[in-house]
C-alpha cells in the first residue's frame, strides 16, 4: 500500500465541528514540505481555510496559500458548468443550457446530483491530465462534508453510474467510482474528537464506509487531545488539599483537577475507539491558543510528520 501523502487523493471527513478543516491544512502545508504540488479543496462554498493562512476568499479558481499549498472553494453551480462544458465541448452552448430554466431546475430535482459534480471536480483536481486544465498538481486533499453527507458524496458517482448505465454521465461517474474505491489513488481519513458521540460516528462511518462502498478508512486522526500532566496518585493529592491553600491557587488546582478528570475521560474514548475500528488511530494535541491560523497549522502539521 503506498503511503498516504503519496495517494492521488485524501478525502478527510468526521463528524462536525471535530476540526477537519484544521486537519485538512496540516496535512496539505506537511505535504508542500515534501515537495508535493497540493490542492486543498472546500466543498460546499465554504471558506475556512483562508481564514487559517490570512488571505482573501479562496473562491472555485486555485489560489496559493503557502509555497507549493493551493486552495480552492467548490462551487457546485459552477462545477456544474465545467462540467457541461466539457460534455459538450463548447463554452457556449454550455452557457446557454446551464442558464436555462428547465435545466437549473431538472439539476436541482436530480438527487445527489451536486454532490457528483462536486466530487467530480474534486476527481480533477487530483488528475495528472485535467479535463478542465489549470495547474496539475501532485495530491488533492478534500475537506469533505460530515460523516454522513462525506459517504453521500463518496456513494454518488457509484449511484449515477448505476442508474444512467449508458450515456457519458455513467461513463464519467464510473470512472469517478474507480477512482475513489482504488486504494492506491485515493485515501479516507477521518478526523475525530476522544469524545463519545464522535467516537460512536467513527465507528459507524467505517462499518458503513466498506459495506457500502468496499473502501477501508486509512487512518483516524483524534484532534485536541489533553496532556496527562498528573499521575492518579498525584491527582489525588490534589484533591486531599480540598480547598486549602491561598486564594490565588485555589482556583489553579480546580482547574487543574478539571483538566485532568478530561484528559482521562478522552483515554478512556481513545480506547474505546482504538477497540472498535480497524485503522490506526493517531492523535494530535489540543492546541491552547485562543485562535488557530498559519502558526498552529504549522505546529499540528509538525505533529502529523512524527504520527504518520
């Protein structure tokens, strides 16, 4: 099995609000220092990583954020287009149909449909010969939806290529399907919380992920891990003192003690975690900085080159 950051494709999901964008980066800025040409790619307009290295919005067309780092914001209408304009092999034609009424509104009907035009744009961008043109680059990682909507978009191209069965919609989706189920181009990770609910949907979007599609997760990468400062005995110790000391440490040590009854609730998750799934589980440290941007991406992207 080649190994991960020389795939073709990273598709990183989890459950929300566990940091995959912040993920996303790490791994896109790791990749750049090795000297991979690297595209991270928001779905769903979303405009997060910008925000993290201090630029303007990204946007549908490819923007540098770091030396050999490039970003871009899939734009679902306007994957759309490109997508019309290469079937048809005309930009006109395609602007014509594309504004059409009965075609905005057969598309809109389609289900699933924005999600294989939005994975397909991401099939592009991680091609050494793109359809599209623009710059090629080495690896595409995707910071792709939560876990449930990340395995619809996974499971589209599989569905249209089913149902079309003829046509260049089915040739391309099948093609697209290949692609993401081949293990040698593509890779899923997903990100998650030492908590129960995120570790529960981990859990459950491997299960899913290869019954439904035959794909295995590559690895799973816990985010903001707590530190064990304290031993138990020493914990305990701090609880003796219950409430003695100057007022100045007394809220030191509450905070300490909350800290570590954390720490070891996220223990207690990651084996729990680490029980239940096949792939390797790996962890990042939860970062005590009030803002995340290029500087903590750099330093989370540190601590994925000594984990992976």
């Amino acid at each position: 099995m080649a190994p991960l950051l020389d795939r073709r494709l990273i598709v990183v999901t989890g459950k929300g609000g566990v940091g995959k964008t912040t993920v996303a980066a790490a791994l896109g800025l790791l990749a750049a220092r090795r000297g991979h040409r690297t595209v991270v790619c928001e779905v769903a307009e979303q405009e997060r990583l910008a925000a993290l290295f201090g630029v303007a919005g990204v946007g549908h067309l490819e923007r540098e954020l770091a030396p050999g780092l490039h970003a871009v914001s899939v734009q679902p209408e306007r994957a759309k287009e490109e997508w019309l304009r290469h079937q048809l092999k005309s930009s006109t034609l395609a602007g014509v149909l594309g504004g059409s009424r009965l075609f905005q509104y057969l598309t809109a009907a389609a289900p699933g449909l924005s999600e294989l035009v939005t994975i397909g744009k991401v099939w592009d961008l991680a091609q050494l010969d793109r359809r599209t043109g623009g710059t090629v680059f080495d690896l595409a990682i995707v910071d792709a939806p939560s876990t449930g909507h990340g395995l619809a978009m996974l499971r589209a191209p599989g569905t249209y290529a089913s149902v079309a069965r003829v046509g260049p919609v089915s040739r391309q989706a099948g093609i697209i399907d290949s692609f993401l189920r081949d293990p040698s181009s593509t890779a899923v990770l997903v990100v998650a919380l030492a908590e129960e609910m995120p570790v529960s949907e981990t859990i459950d979007f491997e299960r899913r992920l290869a019954d439904e599609l035959g794909v295995a997760v590559e690895r799973v990468v816990v985010n903001g891990v707590y530190p064990r400062r304290f031993t138990g005995e020493e914990a305990e110790r701090l609880r003796s003192l219950d409430g003695r000391g100057s007022p100045a440490a007394r809220p030191a040590l509450r905070a300490a003690l909350a800290e570590h009854e954390r720490a070891r609730g996220q223990r207690a998750q990651l084996g729990r975690l680490r029980r239940h799934v096949q792939a390797p589980v790996s962890t990042l440290p939860y970062l005590f900085d009030p803002e995340i941007g290029r500087q903590q991406v750099e330093r989370l992207a540190n601590e994925l080159e000594r984990r992976l």
